[in-house]
C-alpha cells in the first residue's frame, strides 16, 4: 500500500472519490483525490467485515457499511464525495455490477451496483478485488508499461488478474481462477477438483503441510520462510514443492497466455527473493518453446485492491 | 470454408483485396470482395508453398509467390486489388509484421509486413494462420455474437485463437499454444516438454496411437472415427484418451479464461458429435465452479484462415 499511495503522492488532484475494499474479515476504506492514472489518500479507515445469517442481509449489512464508510471520510476529509468504488471478493461480474458468488461471505447475485448507487446517490464503481488490485499494478505498480501480464496475489488462496492487451479480462467474472487449476497432485481440494494449484502453493497451504510435516506449529508461510532461510529441512521439503506447483500453473498460463511479465504478491510475495529466485530458475527449466515473462515482486501491498476500487471509481467519472 | 463464403455471399461489396493462407504444405489464395464484417470470393488459387534450404531464401519464395498470386488474381478476377491479406503458421507477431519462427517452414525473423508491402506496392496486413481462423469464426462463423470465446482447431497440430473482450490477443504471437499445455500422460513431445495435449489428442497422434496399439494401418483420424462407429474396441480406447486429453485441456483453459464458448475446428471437426458429446460430457464431469462454457463446432472449414486473411486486410482499408 504504501509503495502505491507514495509513488503518486504530488500528482495534481482533481476528483476525490472513496474507495472501499471488502475483504474476507476486514473493510478497507480511503478517501482519495485524484484522477484515473494517479491517486492520493487523505483519509483511511478499517472496519470488520459483517457477516449475516443470509445473502440478503449480509449483502444489506455491507451497504450499510459502505454508506457509514462514506458518510465519515467525507467528514472527516471536509471534501465532497464525487463517486466511490467498491471491490469485493468471489465471482464478480464487474459488467453487470453484480456480486455473483462468495464463498466467504455467502452472497449470490447481490446486486450490489444498484444498491450502493441508489443509497449513496453517488456514481458507484463496483469490481472485483483481485482484477482491481492488478489494475493498480498495472497502472501503478509492478505491471506498469506492459499490454500482456499476469498479476498473481498469493494469500489464504490463489487467483490472477489476467491482463491481455492493457485491459483486465473478467469474462463475467470467471477469469483468473489460477489457485484451482490441476497440476497434477491428486490432493482434493474444496472446490471439488482434485490436484489444484492452491492446495500446495498458497500461504495457508505452506503453513499447513509444514506443520503436518515436522509437527511445529506455525503462524503463516512468513514462519516457514524464516525456517527455510535457517535450513530446516521439512521447511526447505514444503516450499520447494510449492515452489514447483506454481512453476508448473505458471507455464501452463503462460503456454496459453504468453504474458511478458508475472508480478507475483499477496503474503508469499513478503519472502521475496526466496520465492522469485527458485521460481524463475523451475520456470527456466520448464519452458522450452514459450517467451519466459519476467518475474517481479507486486509493488502496492495489500492496499492494491483499496488502490484498484479507487481508479474504477476515477475512471467512472472520467467516462460521464 | 463455403460455408463461410455462402453465408455472406450477397452482401454489397465495397473493396477487393487478396487474401494468401501460406499452409505447411500448400498455399491458398483468393480475390475477395467486400467490407470487414463480410466478404465474397471471386476467384481462388492454390499452389505448393514453397521451402528452400535456409530462412532467407525460403521467405524470399514465399513473398514471390504471394506477388504471383495477386497478379494472376487481379488478372482473372478483372479487378484492381487494393490491399493484401497474408497469414503463416507458428509464431507470428502481428504488431511488428513478423514472422518470428516456423518450425515447419524453417523461417526466423522473417519481417514479412515488410517485404511485402514493398514487392506488391499494396496495404498489406499480415497476420497468423490460427488466429486470422478464430477472427473469421469470431465475426462470421461459430462464434458470432461472443465476446470471450476460445476457437481451436485440432489437426495436424493443436492451437488456439484466444478472444478476449471481442479481440484476438496475440500477445507478440505467444498465445494460445495449447496443444502444448502438460496434462500429464508424461509422454515426450518434440517441442522438448512432456505430457503435451497434442500428443494424444491431435488428429495426427490419434491415427498413429490407433495404429501403434491395434497394428491396423489407418489414413487419419477419420478412419479411427469411422472404426469408433463401428464398435472397433481399440479405436474406441484410443478416442476415449483423446476426449479425457481434450477435456482437462479446456478444464485448465476455462478456469483460467472462462470463455462463453468453444469452438472446435480443423480435421477431428469432421467428427461432429462423435467429438461434441463425450467432450460436453467429459467437461461437465470435470467442471465445478467453472461456467461450463457451450462447445460448438467451427463453421468456416479449412478456408477460415483465408477468410481471416481477407479481414485483416479489409480492417487495414478500414484504418485508413
């Protein structure tokens, strides 16, 4: 976050905007000043995420937040609102507006466009939180200057924003579901697959089979990072084998995709070196005739999304 | 490919152009009449594609031949010819008008664009065999009225045309390998990886894995069709490797595109729902959360990736 709000500090503001990022446990939210290449944070704020016994009312809860979230950074920022921007995450159909599934959360097609447009009476840019965080890297952040990237945040799961000639590709909101393809270990996996990516290679995922492994119990993959740099050996086991899971989904995306550069992020992105170096070695070794992308580590933390909800809703004035 | 002429044919033409396919084996031309979203042929050539012993002298060949064939076109066709359209397999890079290499026809770097607008004096787009297919399909044929659409003709090799928000993405002539994507038969292919689709599933290893396995000599994949029909046992295993190959293949595409169709061409077409059924229900078996997206058969033939040439060139007229 902090890279990518200090990297456009000093850009000339010209609409202030809130935009808000719906996380699995917390909301991010920050009134920004700024226009669709560049923005500035003058005010934040964090709140837990509501979660109700139904999609209605878990949906209604989150709108409510939305507006209180609103109501208090235009305060408190003494500025006036002109749209605000909202990222969740799950199926997004960012066409449509419309939340269509998550897990998480438990919404089904929650309208939610409609709904924060008619209660904030506010021009509402609604997306997605993965795709809106690669639109900041790519407008911002590590992607910067490139047509054809992947942008891979990896965190309690996996998935990408695909961007394919300067543009962010939803398909509806189906695009990008990079944790859940098979690479082969057989292992089930709670989307009802079996071998996929984000069973092994996600940050819960190293945190899980490391404990499994050697029994020591541990707060997340940052700990098995730490452990692999003192040379413990089950460490050293788990991350490798992480490590050649994403090589293999990277070559497959790539094979099929041909990006120029990857900007990997999320928590796993925090071992930096430990993982871009390994990584791009297995990527060597496996590629034959693709274009190898570059590797980089993502820029903008993990305000991207914040950052990304902000620029649609920059973007959406600058289309009126 | 009179499919795809029939249908638009009687639609008001506006300018002619020749549209050259530079195949593996042979080289297809034709004078076309008409505007981008449509056009009419007015008379064809075909003629061996020519190979020389080195990269240069071989391009040098094939821009001779593409010259032959616009002068006897605009000769037999009493026209005068306004622009060019010339599409070649392997790996093409469309932006900067070059050949960057074909294994079959031997060629590096080959600036083709180039040449070629220098020789014939015309506008001249150049473009890819595949993906030139895939846009015909994408404006007159199958896929019609989609924006995210995946069109793969299966034949001699596997490869794909990626549409993406109504565009073909291209990514500097890297996308869409994917008869090149592992899906773990662990079998060696030629282009140094393992477990390569193409391996199993092209019309050209499906004959010879029929043949390896029941001793029968056969001419290609459509004798192996006619011998599933027939109750052949070996055929019958054979083919069912080729659709469970298939199926995973667009399982791993579709989570990471989540196209609203896909469209089937090349030779295996020809098997029509010997093809569609067990793939539709292969992918039904290994989809969960993904949009199971419609398969649907090309329209075009084997002249899709002409016509594509003729819409390069007709879009290049348009931009001008």
């Amino acid at each position: 976050m902090v890279g990518g709000w200090r990297r456009i500090a000093g850009v000339a503001s010209t609409r202030t905007v809130v935009a808000v990022d719906v996380g699995g446990t917390e909301t991010k939210a920050a009134l920004v000043s700024g226009r669709p290449a560049a923005a500035v944070p003058l005010a934040e704020h964090r709140r837990p995420t509501p979660r109700r016994a139904d999609s209605g009312t878990t949906v209604a809860a989150v709108v409510d937040l939305v507006l209180y979230l609103v109501e208090e950074l235009r305060r408190e920022g003494g500025r006036e609102v002109e749209a605000v921007g909202v990222v969740v995450p799950g199926v997004v159909d960012e066409e449509r507006g419309v939340g269509v599934y998550s897990a998480n959360l438990g919404w089904r097609d929650a309208p939610f466009a409609e709904l924060l447009t008619a209660r904030t009476g506010l021009p509402t840019a609604f997306g997605h939180d993965v795709r809106a965080g690669g639109l900041a890297e790519l407008r911002l952040g590590a992607a910067r200057g490139h047509r054809d990237a992947l942008i891979m945040p990896i965190g309690t799961g996996i998935a990408a924003a695909i961007v394919v000639g300067g543009r962010v590709h939803s398909a509806g909101g189906y695009a990008g579901e990079l944790g859940h393809i098979d690479i082969g270990h057989g292992e089930p996996c709670g989307c009802g697959q079996r071998g996929c990516l984000e069973r092994v290679a996600s940050s819960a995922a190293i945190a899980r089979r490391y404990t499994r492994r050697s029994g020591r119990e541990v707060r997340g993959a940052v700990d098995v990072a730490e452990a692999v740099r003192a040379g413990d050996q089950d460490a050293v086991a788990v991350w490798e084998e992480a490590v050649t899971a994403l090589g293999k989904a990277l070559v497959l995306a790539c094979t099929i995709l041909g990006p120029e550069v990857v900007v990997l992020g999320g928590g796993l992105a925090l071992a930096r070196e430990l993982l871009t170096e390994p990584l791009g070695r297995r990527l060597n070794e496996l590629m034959t005739f693709q274009r190898p992308p570059e590797l980089r580590l993502a820029e903008l933390g993990d305000g991207a999304g914040r950052l990304g909800a902000a620029l649609l809703a920059l973007d959406l004035l600058e289309a009126r």
